[in-house]
C-alpha cells in the first residue's frame, strides 16, 4: 500500500517536471516573439515550476523512504519541507512579475504577435488541465502535501495563461495598452495567494496540527464501539507525509489481567487500522478512575463524553 502511493507521488512530481520542461520551450518562443510583461511573467512562472516541481520530485521520493534508526518516525516531513521551498519560489516569482508589471505600466509599450502568443497559452492551458487532473487523482490517493503544493501551483497556471491570452488580445485588438502590466500585476497578487494557501498546509504538517474535527470523531466513534473501553482520553493526532500518527489513553478496569488487557487492544487496534490503513498507533492503558493530570484539559477530556457513551 505504501509503495503504490509512493509510486504515484513520484509519477505525479515526474509529471509535473514533464510540463515544465514544455512550458518553458513554449513560453521562451513566444516571450522574444511578442514582448508581453504577461508572457514573461508567465514564462518566469513555468521555469519557477521546474525548480519547484524537481525539489518535490526529491522530497516525495524522501518521504517514501522507510523508518531507520535516525528518523523512527520516518521521513514524511520531506514532503512539507518541499512545499515551503516551493512557496519561496512562487513568492519569489510573484515579487518579479510585479515589479516588472509595474515598469510597463509607467513606461508603456505595446506587445507584438499576439497570435503567436495565444497559441502557446492554449497548449499551455491544455497540458496543464491534463497534468492537474493526474495530480487530483494522486492527492486523493496519497494526500501528499507536496504535491498539493504543486498542485496549488499549477492550478493558477490556468488563470495566468488566461490573463495572458486576456492581455495579448485586449492590447492587439482593442488598443488598450495598459492591459498587459495590469493583467501583470493580477498575476502576481494571483500567486501570492496560491502561496499563501500552500503553505498554511505545509505549516500545519510541520507544526503537527491536530487531523480535521471530523476525522478525529471518526476515529473515536470507531472506538466507541468497543465495549471495553470506558474511557478515550488525551488523543493526540498529527500526519508526516502520507503517514498518520495517533496515541490516546483508554480505562481498563483495575482487577483485568495483563493478558486481557492486552487482548483487547489488539482488536481495538486492528479496527481502527482497517479503517486507517496508513496510521501508527499508539494506545496507553490507564486503570480505571486513575487520572494522570487533573489541571491538564488537554489529557483528560473524554473523548466519548461527545458521542454520549459512559461508561
């Protein structure tokens, strides 16, 4: 299971690095043929794309690599860090298409060869909606962050080829001359946003943020149906990777055997993982009644006080 997802991760990164590589030869050509700040933007874009799109090729291939005595959580966290160089590049590129869109507008000038142009955008814009419908597919099987990060990306690889087709007609055909540096501009405030939401993502894994409320109560209502446990306390959740992670406390009456015990979080366990397949878990048997830090919210909410179970 593991390896097909990696597997797709790095047909997802080696897909992406494919268009780039496309994009750029395209966009080179018609940059020098119609002198558009939108083209060039878009250009600095796609050679932006290449960088990004090769460091995640390098960090999903990372994050696929098992557990060793050095990282014994593994190394998911490739994958975030490989989103955040990818947000310092997409904001790099934003600053430069924006100041270079701002020089055009207070200096003029007009574009050439706008069919030229709206052309190369056009098969721009078609491999890209080909490649972002791979990458959808791959997110949906892996939840790489990574390759959500690329995907953010070359999502707004549409809109920017967009705006460029916008410019060069607006400028060519109607004489509006300022069209190019403002559809410019609009470009660079588009990728900053897309930066923005990448790496609000890449931070969450990296800080360890808790899963979504949903998909915590999930997995407290699968335990929930265990009759043996009366209580599920201090739950704790993160997700490295395409790797979850989870620990809580459960009550076990005081007079139960070791062996019983044990027993019963084995197919607790075993539950939870069919329903989880890619999650390591952890569970901690605490004695019934016992309360390991009463000041602390945190540790001692009962998660099943929500679902209305007691004991």
């Amino acid at each position: 299971m593991m390896q097909d997802r990696a597997f797709l991760a790095r047909s997802a990164a080696f897909a992406s690095i494919v268009v780039a590589i496309l994009l750029i030869a395209l966009k080179s050509w018609a940059a020098l043929q119609t002198s558009s700040t939108a083209m060039l933007g878009s250009l600095a874009d796609s050679t932006l794309d290449l960088v990004a799109s090769l460091a995640t090729f390098v960090g999903v291939w990372i994050a696929a690599q098992p557990a060793d005595a050095n990282h014994r959580f593994g190394h998911g966290k490739a994958e975030s860090l490989a989103a955040m160089f990818q947000v310092m590049l997409i904001a790099l590129s934003a600053a430069g298409i924006g100041f270079r869109a701002m020089q055009q507008l207070f200096a003029g000038g007009r574009t050439s060869a706008a069919e030229e142009g709206i052309v190369v955008s056009g098969i721009a814009i078609a491999a890209t909606m080909a490649l972002l419908a791979w990458q959808r597919y791959v997110i949906r099987q892996t939840r790489s962050v990574a390759i959500g990060a690329d995907h953010v990306h070359y999502q707004s690889d549409l809109l920017l080829n967009a705006a460029v087709i916008a410019a060069l007609a607006l400028d060519q055909y109607l004489g509006w001359r300022q069209a190019d540096p403002v559809f410019g501009l609009l470009i660079a405030a588009w990728l900053l946003w897309g930066a923005w939401r990448a790496a609000s993502d890449a931070l969450d894994h990296l800080m360890d943020h808790e899963w979504p409320e949903e998909k915590r109560m999930k997995l407290v209502e699968l335990a929930a149906r265990h009759p043996e446990l009366a209580s599920l306390h201090d739950l704790r959740t993160r997700t490295s990777g395409t790797h979850d992670f989870v620990q809580f406390h459960v009550d076990l009456p005081r007079t139960m055997t070791v062996e019983a015990a044990h027993d019963i979080i084995e197919r607790v366990e075993a539950d939870l993982l069919s329903h989880f397949p890619d999650m390591e878990l952890l569970i901690h048997i605490d004695p019934e009644g016992h309360v390991d830090e009463p000041d602390n919210p945190l540790v001692e909410r009962d998660e099943f006080e929500k679902l209305g179970k007691t004991a």
